[in-house]
C-alpha cells in the first residue's frame, strides 16, 4: 500500500495520457460531423499523437537528463496540459494536427521518466509491480474515462473535453509536486551520454520484439469491432459491453504482468506471456464465431494485451543499466510502433475480403516473429540479463 501511495501521482499521469491518446476513437464522428472531416482524416489525429510519441520520447529524455526527475514530470505534464488546451481550441484541420503532434511529444518522455522514478521507489523484489502501478492509470482511462468522455463529448461536444482532459494534466502536476517523493539522479549526464549506452545490438533487438510481439495484439484489437459483429454475430446494441470486458481484462492484465514478473525471472515471465499471446490469438482465429467462447477470449486477450508491458520494460532495465531513460522511453516509441504496425498489417486481410477473425492470424504471425527474436536474445544475451537481475 505504501508503494501505491508513494506512485499514485504518476498513475494520474497514466490517466491523462491514455485519456488524450484514446480518445479520438470514442468520438470519431462527433469530431468529423463538427469539423466536417471524413473518418480518415479524424483518424490523422490519431497518427499525428503517435508520431509526436516518438520523436517526443528519446528528445525530451535526452534533453532532461541533468535535471530533478520530479521537476522533468511536471515541466511534461505542463507542456501536456498546453498542448491539449491548444488542440481544444484551433479553428482549422491543419492546425489541429499541429497541435495534436505536439500533445503527444510529452507521452512516452513521461513514462520514461516516470518509470525510472516508480523502479527507484520501488522495493528491489517489486520493481514491475511498481511499473504497473504507474500503466494502471492508462488501463483505469480506457475501462472508465474513456467512456465517460466519450459519452460527455457526445453530449456536449468535443472541444469541452479535451478541455477537462487538459485539466488532468494541472492535476497531475500538482499532485507530482506535493506528493511524488524526489529520488537520486546523474546530473553530470548528457544527451550523448544516454545515446551512447542505449544504442547497442541487445537494446534495438529489445524495441524489434516489442513492435512485432505486442503489434501481434493490436492486430486483434484494432479490429475488434468487425470480429464480433460480423464474425461472432453479436448484437450491436452489445459492443460497448464488449469494451468494458476489454478494459476490465487490461487493468488485470496490467497487474498480473508486473506480479508475474517479479514473481518469475523476467526471461520465463515473458516467454509465458508469448506462448500465451500466440496460442490465444490462434484460438481467436479458429473459434471466434463462437459467441460465447469469443465473450472468453475477449477477456483473455485484453489479459495478455496488458502483461506483456512489464517483463519486456524489466528487460530494457537490464540491458541498458546506464541508458534506463532512454531505454524506457524508445519502449514507449516501440510500443506505439507496434500499434501502427498491428493495425496496418491487420487490415491487409479485410482489404483482400477475406473474414474479420483473419487479423488474428496476423497477430498469431506478429507474435511468433517477437517470439523468435525473444528466444535469440535470451540465448545470446542470457548472461547479461541473470547477472543484472
């Protein structure tokens, strides 16, 4: 409990950015009918985000190096709020984009940060517990501020909310301020120095897992909607259930990782957590017409979604042991990555006609290919990890 305590400011932050990050697809059509855009060009929004994600994240963490981690989490969620409080209020499509790129430069910087904070906080046999007490708040956004904003934009706008979701960012800064503990940092470090330990083959073949691995899943998400409605032949007054069951199993996900992963040595968690994703997305693909099995696997896969977080940022730690900022935030890049790249390849199957469970099976294949590139990290690299674990 004290653990929670001590962290709580940095799970307001995870609500705040997973509120911004997602919220574009709640309110696709409320955005496009007062905007007059299409669906795509809403969904531009969404890709101007990740993009700001990875180019905020390795910049702001190389820039912040010699400052107070605390002072570097306030200065992200100010910039947090002004961007957001911008995008609220520009008139025109481009300028919107504008502003939504640069909300999302302070995202994987914070967690970053924020991640680095949370491991030093943390006692030494609960350091990804502590990690995902920090990604709970992004779990807590979709499960219940989503929906809330998505049913308040809905009735008052968008504008309105992105406005209180900017407020979120003042909220978390002060609660950072009055309450996250300060910890030890190298102030003598530079930019160059944080590049120099990062870049090396272990780490880049760290960030190739996490975009192929967790790409895997978002293959199954992006397109959720079209498995269970065409495929599963659920009624569609029942989809917003569905949702909820999603973000239910992604805040025990989120858990269940980081539990797992001090429970185990982080090499068999992840290894249980890539079995696990390519066996249930193989099920998916196979039994998903099913009705009542898919209400099963939705739960499940929103499980697994959330637990593969945890071991692969422990890894990150341990093969970059003096780059760790910078090694979490390229992890916030790679995770938004895999995102892109899951929803991407995910959709070749529906553009070719074949049926809604195909995206599944492209992230059977995703998940085999991380697997793959896991179990030759481990093999080559297993010394490197046992001796700083």
């Amino acid at each position: 409990m004290k653990m929670i305590r001590l962290l709580f400011p940095l799970a307001i932050g995870g609500i705040a950015l997973g509120s911004t990050e997602f919220i574009p697809m709640g309110l696709m059509r409320t955005m496009g009918e007062s905007l007059s855009l299409t669906d795509s060009q809403v969904g531009n929004f969404i890709a101007a985000y990740a993009i700001g994600v990875v180019v905020g994240a390795p910049t702001l963490v190389g820039l912040s190096t010699r400052f107070q981690p605390q002072r570097v989490l306030i200065a992200l969620m100010l910039l947090f709020t002004l961007f957001n409080g911008l995008f609220a209020l520009m008139p025109s499509y481009h300028l919107l984009l504008v502003t939504r790129f640069f909300s999302g430069l302070p995202h994987g910087a914070f967690f970053g940060v924020g991640a680095i904070v949370a491991k030093q906080l943390a006692p030494k046999d609960k350091e990804a517990m502590a990690i995902s007490v920090m990604f709970g708040g992004l779990t807590i956004a979709n499960l219940l501020i989503i929906p809330l904003f998505t049913h308040l934009g809905g009735v008052w706008g968008w504008r309105p909310v992105m406005g209180m979701i900017a407020t979120l960012g003042l909220i978390t800064a002060l609660c950072i301020f009055l309450f996250l503990p300060k910890v030890d940092y190298d102030k003598h470090k530079t930019l160059w120095d944080e590049l120099r330990y990062f870049f090396s083959v272990p780490s880049m073949l760290l960030l190739v897992i996490t975009a192929l691995g967790c790409g895997g899943l978002f293959s199954w998400l992006s397109y959720i909607e079209p498995l269970m409605l065409d495929h599963a032949h659920l009624p569609k007054s029942q989809m917003p259930t569905v949702m909820i069951v999603v973000g239910i199993g992604m805040v025990v996900g989120n858990f269940f990782g980081g539990w797992l992963t001090d429970r185990l040595h982080l090499i068999r968690a992840s290894i249980i957590v890539f079995i696990s994703m390519i066996s249930v997305m193989l099920i998916v693909f196979f039994f998903s017409h099913l009705l009542w099995l898919s209400w099963g696997l939705t739960f499940v896969c929103a499980i697994i979604a959330m637990s593969v977080g945890a071991p692969l940022n422990i890894m990150m730690f341990r093969i970059s042991p003096k780059a760790q900022m910078m090694g979490a935030a390229f992890m916030q890049a790679a995770f938004n990555l895999a995102n892109t790249l899951g929803a991407y390849l995910g959709g070749k199957p529906l553009d070719y006609g074949y049926t809604a469970n195909y995206p599944s099976l492209v992230g059977a294949g995703m998940a085999s290919a991380g697997f793959l590139c896991a179990i030759f990290l481990y093999t080559k690299y297993y010394k490197l990890m046992k001796s700083e674990s």
